[in-house]
C-alpha cells in the first residue's frame, strides 16, 4: 500500500522528516558503529541525546527555571497514580470531569485520596467544557485536575483555569505542543509521547520544583517524583528510543516555526475540516463549536450503517484509523500535528463525494 494518511487517536502519525533521520541513523547513530536502541543509557552519546530531548522541549514548551522535566514511563495511566501519590498533602484533590480519561484519572486518585468531582459535563455526555468557577473548588484540595484536550469526545479547554494557591494539574496527552500554554499557571503537566510528539514509551511530565517534596514513607522509588529528579530520569533504565524519537520530534517543531507556527497550521487544519462537517446533510460534529477540539474531530453520521459504509471505504482511499472510539461510536479523526494538510484536504474530498453518492440514504 502507498503511504497513508493515519487518523489514529493514537500512537499516531509521526512527521516524514523524523521517520527519515530514524530510518538513517537505525543501524549506526554518528559514529558511533551502533543503533540507539542497543546502547547503553550510561554512555556518553546517550546521554547527549537524552540532555538535548529535554533541552529542546524546554526551549519550545518556554517552561521556566524553576520547574524541572522527567521523562518517565508507564504513559498517562501511571501518572493517574503518580500524580495524588506524590501530591497527597491534606488527602483531597478536585478533578473536572469532562471526558473519558479525565473520569479514568479520578477513579484512579480515588484509591489514594479523597476525590471531589467538580465542574464536570457529563450532563451533555461531554460535548463542551464548563466555565470555571474557583468557589466550586475545595478549600483545603491538593491539586484540581484538568484534561486540557478530550480525545474521544473531541472538546478542547479554550481559557485555562486560575487556580492561584491550589496546584493546577493538567493532563495534556493528546494536546501537547499543539498550541502555546503558560506554563507557569500549572503546578503540574504530563503527557504521554505517542500522539503529538514521538513514539510510545515515555511520558514528559513538566513540575514545579515546589511540589517536588521528601516522598511520603509508604511511596515506592520509582513512583517518587523526587527519586527520579534526583537521578535526572535514569534512576532505572529509560526508554531510550522512544526519547530519542521525542528529541526529533521536538526538533523538527523548533525547525518549522515553534509551537505558535504549528499551533496556526492545527487551527487552519481544524477549520478545513469543521467547514466541511458544519455544510454536510448527513455529517454532524458532537462537540458544541466552542469547546471543538483542533486535535480530536469526532463526528456521526445518519446511522451506524452509514458509519461503516463510510470508515470501510475511506480505508481503501489510504484514510486509516477513522472509526470512533466504542463508547461514542461514529468517526474521530484525530489531526495531530504532523498530520499534513493535504491529508485533510482528501479527507474532506472523500467526505463530500461520499456524501454525493450516498444522498439517497
């Protein structure tokens, strides 16, 4: 099959420029005579890779002096755990509720600490965010928990909460790098690598060196925020290639503009995209217009017939991975940033003619 236009929610698509330089230096990284993947996480040339991935992120994410970068593994899931095991202060944290995942991260935290649900949208089965409101907060919460980006039902956080003296921990696995944050609002971020900045395998999480504390008793090291700042994220092997593919990654954001430049290109992507869905007759979006996601388009069509009519034959176009996540069903076609434009462009080509053919359902 010709190269295709991957719509996965995730792993996703990666940029062709860092697949290139991957494919290059496979089998001898420099001159080094070896493969990343074969080398020693002690050695030298590792550790230049490992320093420059974080470097690079830093410079494009302008995360200050005083928060520090792990790159960690165990993807977000872990750090459902991580986060109210090394943030437990008072035993209560406030979580917004506005999505699959974000209900997965209290559930989570719910075995270590209280949970307080506040400002969800499960009332509207998650098609917008709620306007925050810092009263709805509990007064002695260790940290409230935002999903800045709703994978499966495609919504986004347009303004990000103030949460002054209370932590404000963000899970920004599926926006990453996407648009432009302050960083210095949030106590706390991770995302997971696998959709908007490399491979699977490791998770960046972004931390103020205040919240990083004496680990209680009870926490394992390696769960311990504090162990693996300590020994600069190789207190135990890290996923090497799966870094080395961030630092790429991350490379070719800076060479093409920085976040600002790619986070107009997702904007102009997600317009493209949404014009089509909002003019179609048989296609509609889920998520209200305001709260739309630029990287998770989730939409139906008429009937589940129509769905899989539709995801069959764009497969055979080259356009993969549409079919919606199961607990929503219809079609999500997550536009990452390095998918191209031109891949949208034949996405809605596809969409209209198939609309045109099928105006008689």
């Amino acid at each position: 099959m010709e190269q295709v236009y991957n719509f996965s929610a995730g792993p996703s698509m990666l940029p062709k420029e860092v697949l290139e330089k991957a494919q290059k230096e496979m089998l001898n990284y420099g001159d080094t005579g070896q493969s990343i993947m074969e080398m020693s996480h002690r050695s030298k040339e590792y550790y230049e890779i490992h320093n420059e991935a974080k470097k690079i992120f830093c410079e494009i994410m302008n995360i200050p002096n005083n928060y520090k970068v792990l790159m960690l593994q165990g993807g977000g899931s872990l750090q459902f755990s991580m986060v109210p095991m090394n943030l437990f202060k008072n035993g209560c944290a406030d979580y917004a509720v506005t999505g699959y995942w974000a209900d997965k991260a209290a559930i989570e935290a719910k075995k270590h600490l209280k949970v307080n649900r506040v400002l969800g949208s499960e009332d509207k089965k998650f098609s917008y965010i709620p306007k925050f409101d810092k009263s709805a907060l509990s007064k002695d919460a260790d940290y409230f928990h935002i999903t800045t980006n709703n994978t499966i039902y495609g919504t986004r956080y347009i303004e990000i909460p103030i949460t002054e003296e209370i932590p404000l921990v963000a899970d920004m696995s599926s926006n990453i790098l996407s648009e432009s944050y302050d960083v210095s609002k949030f106590g706390l971020i991770y995302a997971a690598a696998q959709k908007n900045m490399g491979t699977s395998g490791v998770t960046f999480v972004i931390i103020n060196e205040n919240l990083i504390e004496k680990s209680l008793d009870f926490l394992p090291s390696a769960m311990s925020y504090e162990t693996h700042s300590k020994n600069d994220s190789i207190y135990n092997t890290p996923p090497t290639y799966s870094i080395y593919i961030s630092m790429l990654v991350c490379k070719w954001i800076k060479n093409n503009g920085g976040v600002e430049h790619i986070n107009k290109l997702n904007e102009e992507k997600a317009k493209i995209l949404y014009d089509c869905l909002d003019e179609s007759k048989i296609f509609y979006g889920t998520a209200e217009k305001k709260f739309r996601s630029i990287m998770n388009v989730v939409f139906l069509s008429k009937s589940k017939e129509i769905d899989e009519k539709f995801i069959s034959e764009a497969y055979k176009e080259g356009l993969i991975n549409l079919k919606g996540h199961k607990s929503i069903g219809g079609m999500r076609a997550s536009i990452y940033n390095a998918m191209p434009i031109e891949g949208i462009k034949k996405l809605v080509k596809f969409m209209k003619n198939f609309e045109y053919e099928n105006k008689s359902i």
